[in-house]
C-alpha cells in the first residue's frame, strides 16, 4: 500500500503547529480533581523542543490539585489527493522521559483538539482537547522514553483527517484526566510523560502521520478495459 | 553567517515503500545562548534561488518546496533522503547548515 507521512510546522509555522497548554495553580492554591480537569489554561509553549504530552501534579494540601498539561499536534493534510482511499493511519510521538510519583500508572491516547490558531497554541486551547480515544491507550509502562509510540488510529481518528485542510489531534492521560478519576493523592507529587516536537534540529524525533491508502483507480482494472493480443 | 535547516511537511511513498515525493520547508537560524538552535524565518522562492523552481503550495498558500524521484533517484529510507536534502542545504552560499543536517551517507 502507498503511504503519506506528514509533519507539524516548527515554529515558524505556516499551517499546522505542535505545542501545549497547561493550567498550574500556585503552591497551596490547588483545587478538586475535577475542578482542575476542566479548568481553562493559564500558559502554553508551541516552540520549545518538547512537549509534554501529559502531565499532573498535587498540591502540598491534601487531595489538591495544581497542575494539569495537555499537547496540541496538528497535520496540515491537504495535500491528500481526496480521490484516494485511506485504508488506515498511525500518528506518532517520540517520548523522552517520564516519571510516575503518584503511582497513578498513567497511560496516554490521542484525541480532538481545536486551537483558536492554527499555527499557534495558547493557554485557552487547554480545554479544547476532546474526549472520544482516537485509538488504544498506551500503557504507562509501554510507553517508550528513547522511541516512537505508535498510535493506530481507530475509525473516530481517521474520521478526524481532514484531507482538504488541517487535521487537529491532541494528546492527554486517559486513565485519570479523561476519565475524570483522581490519583490517590500524595504531597507535591507529579506524574508525566514528554517527548520531542517538532522543534527539534533533526528531523528523526518529530510527531508523524502516517496514512495508508489506496490511489484512486489502484484497486484493479476492470476486464472490460483488457487488450488482448494475438490468437 | 546566518545557519539554516529543513524540515518536512510530507513524504510520499508508492505501494513499495520508494519515496517518490517530499515536500520540504527551509529555515533560517541561529543558536541560542543555551546551544538550541531557533529558527526565525521561513524561507519562501525568494531565498531559494539556489534551488530548481520545483515548488508546491501549503494550505496556506505558502510555497515549499517539491522533490521527486527526478531529483533524488530510488530510494526508500528517511536516511537516503536527508543525505540528497543535506546535499541541497550545501548549494546555499549565503547560509550555513546546522551540524546535525551537515552528515553525508
């Protein structure tokens, strides 16, 4: 099958960026799980060279909250040829650490995102991250810290590559955030996991998309249009 | 000499796994103080004189730049193509590239 591979805009972008938003609450100031899952952002990055696909962290008080991170990834895809079929498509993210001190075993899905900008992400797309999994979470002991996490993307994902413009796709923890489900809390702790943007140098370690697909026409030629030569 | 880089916005493959073509952004940078390469310009026709007119538009209207098999030949790997587009970042005379896209297979 033929495939296609796209890539986020470093910054300076022209269509598609990568980035996150986070809210952070000030030691002591923290809220309810709950208050703190649909909380508006207070800040975000959409240049630094990594991003943090999901992060949380408790407060010094107990059973509060301070801080919740989610990542933005977009795709500019209009170069799809819309006659072609997409057969499947697996979006993927290089990680770099992670650290689990809630011992919350988070683990980490693909979903929605619908930033104000396109090649911008600010504080207030925090909450623009959908809820329906655009594919199987990643465990938290999978996820890979030196490779590619790969994420298959399931008929809701596909559904979202929008092959004349830009597709808008997000990360975030599945098991706590999305699920609105609080870690037993413990004292100033937090659990994360990041990797790189597309901010990086290279161009080995960026967020991808890989679509396969069928060109229009490649499925068989039909026997009504065979030359047959000779006797 | 101001550096400059390139990144991808697509790589098409056909049904055997040949690239057969990248559409790739060129950038302008520099390092920061802390050794973090920062690019502050998206290079459009203008800069890329130095380059074929070969060009196809983001949905922005943007223009990158195209390459095809006509350019970089049969090849399949991600490696195979950042060698040819290394090669291309050395054609400009007025930046230099950044050492991570300096290497040659």
């Amino acid at each position: 099958m033929a495939t296609v591979t796209y890539y986020p805009n470093p910054n300076v972008e022209s269509t598609s960026v990568d980035g996150y938003a986070f809210r952070s609450y000030g030691v002591g100031l923290g809220v309810a799980w709950g208050t703190l899952v649909a909380a508006d952002g207070t800040s975000s990055n959409d240049n630094s060279t990594t991003l943090y696909f999901f992060s949380m962290k408790s407060d010094t008080t107990s059973n509060q909250w301070r801080d919740m991170y989610r990542s933005i990834i977009l795709f500019d895809t209009s170069a799809f040829d819309e006659a072609d079929t997409i057969t499947s498509a697996v979006l993927s993210v290089k990680g770099e650490a992670k650290a689990d001190e809630l011992a919350t075993t988070p683990d980490l899905n693909i979903y929605s995102s619908n930033p104000a900008s396109n090649t911008a992400v600010a504080a207030g797309d925090l909450d623009t991250l959908g809820s329906t999994a655009f594919s199987s979470a990643i465990a938290y002991s999978s996820l890979s810290t030196t490779a590619y996490n790969d994420f298959t993307l399931n008929a809701s994902g596909l559904a979202a590559i929008d092959t004349a413009g830009i597709s808008k796709f997000g990360t975030r923890n599945a098991n706590r955030d999305v699920a609105n489900s609080s870690p037993t809390w413990g004292s100033n702790q937090e659990s994360y996991f990041y990797g790189a943007s597309a901010d990086t140098a290279s161009t080995t370690s960026d967020p991808k998309l890989v679509i396969t697909y069928t060109a229009a026409g490649a499925a068989g030629v039909p026997s009504s249009t065979l030359l047959f030569v000779g006797t | 000499m101001a550096l400059t880089d390139y990144k991808f916005w697509f790589i098409r493959r056909d049904d055997d796994g040949f690239i057969t073509e990248a559409a790739v952004r060129f950038y302008e940078g520099d390092y920061d103080a802390d050794g973090k390469y920062v690019r502050s310009k998206l290079l459009g026709k203008i800069d890329l004189k130095h380059l074929d007119k070969k060009f196809v538009k983001d949905s922005a209207g943007v223009d990158t730049k195209s390459y095809t098999q006509a350019d970089f030949g049969s090849i399949k790997t991600d490696d195979e193509l950042c060698t040819f587009l290394n090669s291309e970042l050395a054609k400009d005379t007025k930046r230099e590239p950044i050492k991570e896209q300096k290497w040659l297979l």
